[in-house]
C-alpha cells in the first residue's frame, strides 16, 4: 500500500477522463473473474482507494455501467477504456492500475477469483491466490 501525501494522477487513452488520487493507494491485485475477461481481455490488474481520495478532473467521457447487484464499472465512452471498479456499499473503488500515470510506486501483491480464470494463461508467480475474494486478507486491503 501506498501511502501518498502527494496526488497520483491519471486518465482513459483519449485523456476524456482524467483523475486525481490524495490518500492510500492499495497495492496491484489481479482478478482473474469472468466479468475482469470481458472487460480486459484477460485479468484485471486493481487498484484501489477509499471513493473520498478520488476527484474526477476531466468527465466528458466518463460513464458508468452497473455490471452486478453490487457494483459498477466506470469507463471512457469516447475512447471505451475501463477506468474504475465501483462497489456502492464500500467505502473503496477500484483503480484499474494501468490507468494511473507512471510511475506509481505499485507491485502486484495477490491474485483474486483464480477458480475463474481463463485457459490461456498461467499464473506463474508465488503471490498468494485466492479461489475467489481476497475479503480483506491482503495487504492495504479495505471494503
């Protein structure tokens, strides 16, 4: 986890949405799960920060889509990147790690949802893995 007095920016591929980070960022944790597939191609490396420490700064682009009961999903709708992962009943959102600006300080800390990855890849690291959420056991982690 990072603790960050200094603001962490970043931004979609077109630069339609643009964001801002002061406080905590959580280390990488990659999730292998069905919806991270379709919206990544493969797994989806998160982030994540409390929704407080997050200022959008650029919006034109910015959509959400309600991808389950208990979250949404935040995108560029001119350029289609995936920007944020967005549980309404924690006080954290999800960061899709490549979109902050370099650097970012970051390591990739656990894997999530491995019962669901895909067959084209291995995970060939010893950080740890878990079937399906991590509920808190990784470092820096919060709801």
């Amino acid at each position: 986890m990072r603790d960050r007095k200094d603001e962490m920016t970043g931004g979609c591929l077109c630069g339609a949405v643009r964001y801002a980070v002061r406080g905590p960022l959580r280390d990488v944790v990659n999730c292998h799960c069905s919806m991270c597939q379709r919206l990544h191609g493969s797994f989806g490396p998160h982030s994540k920060a409390r929704k407080a420490d997050i200022t959008v700064t650029e919006s034109r682009g910015l959509a959400w889509y309600r991808s389950s009961d208990v979250a949404r999903r935040g995108f560029c709708r001119e350029c289609g990147s995936g920007l944020f992962w967005e549980p309404a009943e924690f006080e954290g959102t999800g960061i899709i790690a490549g979109t902050l600006d370099k650097p970012t300080g970051l390591k990739t800390i656990g894997h999530i949802f491995v019962d669901e990855k895909s067959d084209f890849y291995d995970i060939g690291d010893a950080l740890p893995k878990f079937p399906t959420s991590s509920e808190g056991k990784l470092p820096g982690d919060f709801k």
